[in-house]
C-alpha cells in the first residue's frame, strides 16, 4: 500500500517584522487621518503666498507704477492659443535713470509661463514658470549683466495646499560651498479670516560668514472680503502693517506704516493711497509722511491705446518730477483667431 505524503498548507500570512512596524505605527496613523479629516471639515482657505501678503495694497499704492521722464510701450499680440506676444519699451528723460530701450517677449500656456528681455546694454532678464499640477510650481529667474556682481539666478518651489501654502527659494546657490541666500516661508490658516506664517532666511557668503533671521507674519480678512490686514515683523527691530479697503466696485484705498526701532536708527513712515477705476480710465493717488504727494492717471481712449501722466511734488526737498507715456498695443489676428465671435455676414 502506498503511502501518501502529507504536504503542509501554506498560509497567507504577514510577515512578523511587518506585523510589529504596523503595530508600533498604528496610533501615529490613526492620530494623522483624524487630524486631516478635521483640518478638512474646517473649511480653511488658502491663505495665499508670502510674497503676495501686500498684494491689494502694492495695486493701489503708486510705488510699483510711479515714473518720470517720458515712456513708451509698444505690444504686438503674435497668439492667443498659446499666448505670445512681444514689447518695445522706450524711457528717456528721467532724473534718476538714464535713457533706455527693452525688447521683451511673453509666451504662455496652461502649464508653462516664460518670459524674457534685453535691454541695449546686453543686459538680459529670463523668468520661467512650470506648473506640474494645480498645486504644485516651480519657477525660476536670471539676470546676466555685464556688470560684476548684477547676475543672479534664483530657484523656486510653491506647492499650494488646501488651507497652507509652502515655499522655497535658493538665490545664487553654489553646489561647492553651498554658499547663496536660501529663504524659506510657511503660511497657515488658522480661521477661515485669520492666517500666520513666518519667513527665514538663511545666508551663507562663505563657510566662516553667515546669517540667519525670521520674521513673522499675519493676515486678517474680511467676513465680506472687502478689507484686509497684513502685519509683519522682523528681528531688525522693523514692523510694517498694512490695511487695504475695498469702498466701492470702482474705489480702493490703502494704508502702509512702517516702523523702524532698531539700535541705530528709530524712523517712521507712512503712506496712504487711492485708486478710482473709471469707464476708461484709472487715477490713483498717494500721501506720504515724508512730505511727497503724487498721482498717476491711465486714460484708455480706445481698448489699445493709453495715455498715461505722472506727477510727484516732494515738500521737504522742494522738488517735483513729472512723466508722460503711452501703451500702443496692436495684432494682426483675425477676430476669430483672436476667440472673438464671427460677425454676420450682411448680404
């Protein structure tokens, strides 16, 4: 009689090893995934980026739009699936920059935004912009100049999250020494009105010299969305806080007070402005403590022509400057290239 060979039955089973890491981190999941799931029943907003903290009050206030002297913007729209188009801009007159011309190119997709200029000094600007996804970015800046020193190279990480945002930049970082100016900013909501964050930034010039320092920030919204206050300090001994109101579909103002209190020097300013957005047309105007009192006004008097007049009175220096420019923008598209609807056709 033959005998019959019992082979014993393998069971699916887990590995013990595996069994005792599931085990020790069980709690620390368990803790993590009800974390996340009353982060998300909260609701939080994204609280934007650091760099956009000021934003509405950057857009109201003349400082990033004041010139003098005489300009011109000539645009010509080559695409709009993908956009492209290109820029001759022309300055001269002015009392604090001497006369200058730029070429500058824009082409953008969906997920891809670059840019580029170069002045006729050979100075060159390139910005890139890749979006691997709705949250995540990495961007990228460089300036070659001839001059030493004025190059630089900047590289950038954004990541978005639901109620946070994440960001990383390394400006002129050298693989060798790991020498360069390295900032890092976390920015967090904490109501659906209230948002903190904090900024560091960390300078290596060379192995023995470098630098560290964090500021803090804080951003209050509006029930309504129609007011915000923004407050950063940073460990120099400088506070500036901001306010920016929304009065109006076609009215904003804006206030800025900055506070220096540090050892050496104890100073204080403050700026308000305005900005009135017309059919045609947009005025903005700015006081500041420092005794200047400027304006600016862009009258479009058809969708691709501007004029634009500038004046600034400083009382303490007894000084005054004033620009005048235009903004010509031109296509040779066809409207249904440009997405325009056809027109009829009249028999």
């Amino acid at each position: 009689m033959a005998s019959t060979a019992v082979h014993p039955t393998k069971e699916a089973s887990v590995p013990s090893h595996l069994s005792e890491k599931h085990s020790f981190f069980s709690p620390v999941t368990t803790l993590y995934t009800r974390f996340s799931q009353w982060r998300r029943s909260l609701d939080l907003p994204n609280p934007g980026t650091v760099e956009n903290l000021q934003k509405e009050v950057k857009l109201t206030h003349l400082t990033n739009f004041m010139f003098d002297g005489a300009k011109a913007d000539l645009t010509k729209s080559l695409s709009m699936v993908p956009a492209f188009q290109v820029t001759h801009s022309f300055s001269l007159g002015s009392q604090t920059a001497p006369p200058a011309y730029n070429f500058g190119a824009v082409y953008a997709t969906n997920s891809v935004f670059l840019q580029g200029s170069v002045d006729h000094e050979g100075n060159v600007n390139a910005r890139c912009n890749r979006g691997w996804s709705e949250h995540f970015i990495s961007k990228m800046q460089a300036q070659l100049s001839h001059q030493p020193g004025h190059s630089m190279l900047q590289l950038e990480q954004d990541y978005q999250g639901q109620d946070y945002a994440l960001n990383f930049k390394a400006v002129n970082p050298s693989p060798s020494d790991l020498s360069g100016i390295y900032i890092g900013s976390y920015f967090q909501s904490v109501t659906k009105n209230l948002s903190l964050g904090f900024e560091s930034l960390y300078q290596r010039q060379s192995p023995e010299l470098t630098e560290f320092a964090t500021s803090y920030l804080a951003k209050y919204t509006g029930i309504k969305k129609d007011w915000i206050a923004t407050a950063q300090v940073q460990p120099s001994g400088i506070l500036q806080t901001t306010y920016w109101q929304k009065l109006s579909d076609k009215v904003e103002v804006a206030a800025d007070l900055q506070v220096i209190a540090a050892p050496s020097r104890r100073d204080a300013i403050a700026t308000l402005g305005a900005k009135y957005d017309l059919r045609m047309s947009t005025f903005r105007a700015q006081l500041d403590s420092t005794g200047k009192v400027s304006a600016l006004l862009e009258q479009r008097f058809v969708p691709t022509f501007a004029f634009l007049v500038s004046g600034e009175v400083d009382h303490f220096k007894n000084a005054a400057k004033v620009g005048v420019g235009v903004m010509i923008e031109s296509s040779n598209l066809t409207p249904e290239e440009m997405g325009a609807p056809p027109q009829p056709q009249i028999i």
